[in-house]
C-alpha cells in the first residue's frame, strides 16, 4: 500500500510519523515510531542515552534514512523506505547540541544566514522581529566568543525560526548548561516558541526540561515508545513499570487485589482498578509517588526517617515501614525531623497505579 495516500488531508497537522524505523548494522536503533504533532504543538522524544531518541530526529531532518514507516511534514511525504526529500529542501530548522554558531559573524550576521533569499530591506526587518523575540537587540554586533551560554543557546534559536520553517527540531539544547539557567531558558524557550505558534520535536533525557517545554512526550527505551502522552498523564498514569520507574520518583508497593475496584497495600486499602492480567487474590505493585504520602502527627500508622533531602521549601525523606518497605515523602521544610525519628503519616492519593506482580 501507498503510505502516502493513507495519510489524510493535513489539515492543521504538521508533522506525522507512521511506523518509523531505523536500522544501523542490521540491528534496530529504534522500530515503529509514530506520532502527530499539530501546528503550534511542542513535542518531545525523552528517554536515556542510546534509546534512539537523537537518531530519531535526525531521521525527520533529513539527515539519516529510515528503513521503514514514512514521514509527512504539512502533508508532504519526505522520508519512506525509497524515497527521501533533501535536508535543505525540508523547510526544518534545527537547533543543535553546541548551537554551531559562525564564529566570525556577529550575532546579526548569525541570525541573518538562513535569509539569503530575501531583500536587504526585508532581512533587516526579520532579523529586528528576532532580536527583539529574544531579547538580544543590545547585542546584535557582539560575536560568539562574547556571549554567555544562554545568549548563544536564543542566538541559535533565533537563527533557526527567522526563515519561518514548517518544523523546528531541538537536539540537547540545553545539555551544555548549568541547572539553574537550564531551568529559566526551558521555560523562555517555550514562551518563545509558543509566540511564533513554531511547531517543535524536542529531544532530552532531562524530564524537567521536557516537562517544562513539551506538550506531548514519547518515552523512548530500547527503541520503542513505551507511551507518548501530556507529562500530567505520564507521571500520574504511566503505561508500564518503565515510565512508572522513569518518570518522576516514587517506590512500587506490593499489594493484594481484594476486589476489582479494591486493592490492600501496607499503607491502607486503596479504590484502584485491578491490572488487565489480574484476578482476585493477584498479588501486584502500587506505585506511591512522595505527594502521595502526607506528614500527619496525628496518624497511627508510623514510619521511621532513614533519610532526608533539604529542597528549600520542601524535605523529601526516605521512610521505612513496619515492613522494611522504604517508601518517599514530600514533607514543608519546617517539619526538620533527624535520622532514626518516627513520624506519622497518611496515604491520600488519586490516581492508583498498579501493575501485576
């Protein structure tokens, strides 16, 4: 069958891949990879290194073949297994790992490369428009070498979206940086983003980073996308014990099923759905994130402090139930219990995930 002619009207969608896969050596980088992003949608590939996931991109770039599957961008098919579309005739920007600035051009100079079809006039006014967006109109004559890590990383960005391309691809933008400015520009970067309604792929293996930018993410392990979905579904209704384990922290807590709606773990009896492969009596494992379990004096279920992390506002302490079981907790940092305390605490959570045994 035609792979093309199963695709549907674009539409708003901008990017779709169907079935990707990819081959290095005979064995698989990564096989069956698809997914849609819609115009103004920020997607993201996460998982860690090796997973495929930067390979992946450099398949929708035009930079690798795919050995199976095909991708359309604006409804234009432009990779299959026989027939790829030029990188440079894609009309897909990219942002890479270490920016690839020119260090002989200023940063005008830099954001003005991609628009050499355009009149003079017409470049100026562009490269202005982009300065502004990322708030580098006072050092549009600097170069490179004078710039910090975050004004290269809006330099690159800037470069990228001034020819307007149908996609950006984002490869590690944020990996050469320190945490806290990696935090702030993950969050400028999708305002930025958001503004020029740019249709965006993300690859990281930094969760944060993801969560902070993307609306969609595909988990990426052992070259399969274990789930793409909003990072609020992820992290509270994870697929598998991969994603459950990848996403965010939290501990799997054994548990019996007493009925189809009810399961019993240490912590109390919890309403949750019994896993597809489940019967009554199944033993199985409950994932208890640290926002699960509440500080509570006045609890009589106890458990003991065998460790602690200070996060400014908030401990997270590694307790020890009656059982052994370590579980986490998400504690105000007034509550400055020592190694060894016992404390009380209460389960109170909403959305249950089990997987069976």
């Amino acid at each position: 069958m035609d792979i093309s002619s199963s695709i549907a009207a674009a539409g708003d969608i901008t990017l779709q891949l169907t079935g990707i896969s990819h081959t290095y050596q005979r064995a698989d980088t990564f096989s069956d990879l698809s997914f849609t992003l819609a115009r103004g949608q920020i997607g993201c590939l996460l998982g860690p290194s090796g997973c495929g996931k930067t390979t992946a991109l450099r398949c929708i770039a035009g930079f690798e073949a795919v050995s199976a599957g095909a991708i359309h961008v604006n409804g234009r098919l432009v990779s299959s297994r026989d027939f790829s579309v030029p990188a440079e005739q894609r009309h897909i920007g990219m942002v890479f790992q270490d920016y690839a600035l020119f260090p002989h051009l200023d940063v005008r100079r830099n954001i003005a490369f991609g628009l050499r079809s355009l009149d003079r006039n017409a470049v100026r006014r562009r490269v202005d428009e982009m300065l502004e967006v990322v708030g580098l109109q006072a050092l549009d004559k600097a170069y490179p070498h004078e710039l910090s890590g975050g004004q290269q990383q809006r330099v690159a960005l800037a470069r990228a979206l001034a020819p307007r391309p149908d996609l950006l691809l984002l490869d590690e933008p944020f990996s050469n940086l320190d945490v806290e400015l990696r935090e702030r520009l993950s969050v400028e970067v999708r305002a930025i983003l958001k503004a020029q309604n740019a249709t965006a792929v993300l690859v990281t293996h930094d969760q944060n980073e993801a969560f902070a930018i993307a609306d969609e993410i595909g988990i990426l392990h052992q070259g399969v996308v274990q789930q793409w979905a909003a990072p609020y579904k992820l992290y509270h209704e994870p697929a598998n014990r991969f994603v459950a384990d990848f996403i965010g922290e939290g501990v799997l807590v054994p548990g019996t099923v007493l009925a189809p709606h009810r399961i019993e773990i240490e912590l109390g009896a919890v309403p949750a759905l019994m896993p597809e492969d489940c019967c009554l009596g199944c033993t199985v494992d409950v994932l208890v994130r640290p926002d699960d379990l509440i500080h509570d004096d006045a609890s009589p279920l106890q458990a003991s402090v065998v460790a602690k992390a200070f996060r400014g506002a908030e401990f997270l302490y590694t307790l020890e139930l009656p059982s052994g079981t370590h579980v986490l907790s998400l504690v105000p940092s007034h509550h400055n219990h020592a190694l060894g305390e016992k404390i009380g605490i209460r389960l109170e959570i909403d959305h249950v995930v089990a997987f069976k045994r």
